[in-house]
C-alpha cells in the first residue's frame, strides 16, 4: 500500500457564499438588533429568569410588505451584510446578560429607563453599583437593597426548583414505567376460555 500524504485542513479553502445567488443584497433592507434570549438552564440554577443578549437580523425585501426574515445572525449574515454589519457593531454595546431590571418589585418603566442611561440593565448590575450613584436617585439605596435580596432569596429558592424539576421528572418516569407494567399484565393475562372449567368425562 502506498503511503498517503496527511492532509492539510488549513490549506483547504472554505467555502464562501455564492456571489450569484447574494448579488441583489444591496437592494435588501436589513435591519439588526439585539434581542434578550431566555437561558432556561441557567434559569434554573439561579433560579431566576436569566436572559442573554444575541445579535439577530431582520430582512426586508423591497416592495413585499408580507416577506421579511428575522433570525439570529450567523456567520454567512456576517459575510453577506459585512460592512452594514460592522457598522451596526460600531455602535453597539456589550452585550448584557442576567436578570432584567424590569422584573424586581418597585422598578417602574420609567425608573427602569433611568437606571438604563447609567448602563444598569440587571438585578446583578443594580446590586453591585455604586453608592456614589445615590446622588442621582432619591431611592437608590433602598433598590439595591431589594436588588440584593431580590438574588438572595433567588439563590435561596434554587435548590427548590431544581429539588421540584427532578421529582416532577420522577413522577413522570413513575407513569411511564406504570403504563409499561399495565400493558405487559394485559398482554400476559390469561383469556377466559383457558381458566373455564374443563367438561371432560372422568
């Protein structure tokens, strides 16, 4: 047998979107943003809702009210829309990932949009600012207090909602394996002709 030559995966030229097929994208009008995605694992660790911040796109196509595709953005968007892309970034911050402001009892919508020109998004972030920022709102103490409970008791609560998901989990296995044992009795069982009595003569 001849000896093969290894290959050379970084030599082998990946493949790049069809030129043809993507040559009426300057005519689309694409619109990106950022969209919180619930994250149910880390949700139930915390046990809180915890949200992640992803880039999506939404496309528009001239013309057609009815055609329009929103998606999270993938490296092909990235390659197609490059430059409008780069330029939406530019602008753009950190994407944000935790508990929602909004959620925590006593943060108004209004209060909320206050706390979001200081670049507080999350219960986490409200915690943790700085005292200093007290100069700027009247109940800032009292907020991130609650903020500070509010992940207490969360915390508190997160083994409880684990210890609830694997005994609703049992309680479904319990069923399933239930039916099995019901179904294999039925298929099992002895029909009534077989336990009649036999009429045969002595």
């Amino acid at each position: 047998m001849q000896p093969t030559t290894p290959t050379v995966f970084g030599d082998i030229p990946l493949p790049q979107p069809d030129e043809n097929r993507y040559a009426h994208d300057a005519n689309m009008v694409t619109e990106f943003f950022r969209k919180p995605v619930h994250m149910e694992f880390k949700s139930r660790e915390a046990g809180r809702a915890i949200y992640d911040e992803r880039d999506y796109i939404r496309i528009y196509t001239p013309g057609d009210k009815t055609s329009v595709c929103e998606r999270p953005v993938s490296t092909l968007d990235e390659q197609r829309f490059a430059d409008r892309y780069a330029k939406w970034k530019v602008g753009q911050e950190q994407a944000v990932m935790g508990t929602p402001i909004t959620v925590m009892p006593g943060i108004t919508p209004s209060k909320a949009e206050e706390y979001r020109y200081f670049k507080i998004f999350t219960v986490e972030q409200l915690a943790e600012a700085p005292d200093n920022l007290g100069q700027k709102f009247m109940s800032f103490q009292q907020d991130k207090q609650r903020a500070k409970a509010f992940l207490q008791v969360a915390a508190n609560n997160a083994p409880i909602e684990k210890m609830n998901e694997e005994l609703e989990k049992r309680d479904v296995e319990i069923e399933n394996l239930k039916a099995m044992v019901e179904a294999l009795q039925a298929q099992t069982k002895p029909s009534r002709r077989n336990l009649a009595p036999s009429t045969d003569a002595s």
